[in-house]
C-alpha cells in the first residue's frame, strides 16, 4: 500500500483563501516588467537587489516597502496583471474560492483614478471564473493609518460599484490606530449590506479584537493572534464561531511568532476557534497557501485533519451564497475519508 503523504493531500485538497492582499502578490519580476513599461526607476537594481529587502523586524518596515511596490502600478492593465498573475498561483494551489482585499487609498492618494484599480481587478476575477473555474469576492480595506474621513472619501466609490464589492475591511499600521476610530465608516457599510472584517490583534492588544467584535460587528477576524492572551475573549470567539483568518507565514516574516514551530494554529483549534489558514502576502513573506499549509503542518504536526477542518473553517467563513458553499464542501467528499 502506498504511504500516505500529508503534502500530497495538502496539494490536491480543493481550498478557499480569505486573507489576502493583492498588492502583496506582487512577485518582484512582475514589479521590475510593469516598472519597466511605466518608465519608472526602482529604488533597487535588480530582483535579487529587491528581494534582499525583504527583511522585516515588524509590520511597519514591511508596509514601507509593500506602498513602494505599489507605486509602479498605474493603468487598468497593470492591475489586471498583478490580479491575474495571482489566480494562476492560486490555480496552481488547486484554491476553487479566493477573497481579495485590495487597499484603493493606496492608489487613489497618488493620482491612480478608483475605477482604473477595480476594472483592472474586477476583469482579471471575471477571467478566473471562465477561464480558470476560479470564483471570487472583493474586499475593500480602509487604511488605518489614515483618518475615518478619508475612508468616507473612499466608500463613496463603493456605490458605483456595488455588484463588485462584497466587503470591507481594515489594514495597515496596527498599533495605535484601534478600530472604534472607524466606527461610523462600517456602521454605513454594514447598513448597506457588506459584509466586514478587520485586522486585529495582529501586532495590536486583545482590546483591539473585543473593539472590533463589539464596535464594527465584524464577520470575521484577520490575524487575530493576540486574541490567545484574554480567556474571556477565546470564549467569544469560539463560541460565536467568528472565523480568524490566520497568516502562519506571514507571522514568522513579522515576528508576530518567533519560529513557525511555536505557531499557536493548533491551540486555535484545540480552543474549538473557527481558524483558517492563509497568505497575506505571499510575494514578500516567502509562499503562497499551499506553502503556508506544507510547512506548518510540518513545524506543528497538523493531522491530516486538522487540514481538512482548516480546510472546511475556510469554506463556512467565506461570504459564498449557500448555494456556492454547498458545491466547494461537496468538493471534499473524497478528502474525508
Ligand atoms: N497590509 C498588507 N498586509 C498587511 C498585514 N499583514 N497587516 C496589516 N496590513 C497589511
Ligand atoms: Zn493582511
């Protein structure tokens, strides 16, 4: 009988990715071609000048060098590049579902119109749901480093665009920038029926969570590592079956965890918490979803079903009709046995 492989059933197991950037997908030789047709110099010399950057000792340094990156995007076509380079990995990660966060003040502070940034997206997700059976959601993330007027200014884009916004979300510097600063901006978001989520406790205090728990209502948790200090607030979590979209590779590249072999997931799941695993953003912290499962579940010694129920968390939390979540569970009959 042939042994059984626990990467072999990681590759082939059909998986939905909730947590993830586009503007972090942004591999380096794809950053140095668009740069290079935008006529615009890069602060580094070459892709391996680039990914020798790649050094973080927190979230800051990582977004400095991640809002560099995005400088060089400025037409339809090179978001549809970036969007569509990213479905490819994800086809090959055999990822059926996929909710894209994309931070639009990042672009439109520069100059970038809105609509350039969503078409060029919104094209590529039409595509990989023809071309490459891939579907998808938007999610649009407010930047906490910047005020809750600005976010406004940004929302107000959302009304031309309602057929491809599903959610909101919020990102960037943590610390000091707690989420009741943006609670009237998804007091109107979740009045107009998107869904919300937030991240919180990633590099931020348990209070941030409860904020974000109890001000914007959210869905879902992205991170939410920190929620491990307070009891009261794992009871919450676990009991309300609020999903955290957790970034193990991610969190070792910030030093959100020191070594990927003291990753709390399978606490998370010991504590009945709705976890699921994801990549944030896989072009600057070393691997995509398939990557992130294969070394943690090698670091941590997931089961095999531990990945099945990480598997199916990611499938309940994602904001699928019922109708579409029925067909990606009924695509795991084969992986449950
Ligand atoms: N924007 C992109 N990645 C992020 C992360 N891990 N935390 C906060 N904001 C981000
Ligand atoms: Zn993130």
């Amino acid at each position: 009988m042939e042994r059984f492989s626990l990467t072999d059933y990681i590759k082939k197991i059909p998986k939905a990715e909730l947590h993830l950037h586009i503007e972090g997908t942004f591999e380096p030789e794809l950053m140095f071609k668009i740069a290079d047709r935008n006529k615009i110099k890069l602060n580094y010399n070459s892709v391996d000048d680039l990914k020798a950057a790649y050094n973080f000792n927190n979230l800051q340094e990582f977004l400095d060098i991640y809002y560099t990156g995005a400088q060089v995007l400025i037409s339809e076509e090179d978001f549809y590049d970036l969007t569509w380079a990213y479905f490819l990995k994800a086809k090959e990660d055999n990822i059926i579902h996929t909710e894209i966060m994309f931070d639009p003040q990042t672009h439109t502070h520069r100059g970038i119109p809105f609509e350039t940034v969503i078409e060029g997206i919104s094209k590529a997700q039409k595509d990989a749901e023809t071309e490459l059976g891939i579907s998808s959601k938007l999610i649009m993330s407010f930047l906490r480093h910047l005020d809750q007027k600005s976010a406004f200014e940004i929302y107000d884009y959302f009304v031309h665009h309602k057929d491809k916004i599903h959610a909101v979300g919020l990102d960037s510097s943590e610390v000091g920038n707690p989420p009741s600063l943006f609670t009237d901006v998804f007091k109107k978001a979740k009045n107009d029926g998107l869904k919300i989520t937030a991240h919180a406790g990633e590099e931020g205090p348990p209070e941030y969570v409860w904020e974000a728990l109890d001000i914007l209502t959210v869905h879902r948790i992205d991170h939410g590592n920190r929620s491990l200090e307070d009891n009261n607030l794992i009871k919450r979590i676990a009991e309300q079956q609020i999903a955290l979209t957790v970034c193990p590779l991610s969190n070792v590249k910030l030093k959100v965890v020191d070594d990927l072999k003291k990753h709390p997931l399978k606490k998370m799941l010991e504590y009945g918490i709705k976890a699921t695993v994801n990549s944030d953003d896989p072009a600057y912290f070393g691997g995509y979803l398939n990557d992130n499962f294969i070394q943690t579940a090698e670091a941590i010694n997931l089961t095999k079903d531990d990945v099945l129920k990480l598997v199916r968390n990611s499938f309940e939390a994602s904001f699928v009709s019922d109708e579409r979540r029925a067909e990606m569970m009924n695509k795991l009959s084969d992986f449950s046995i």
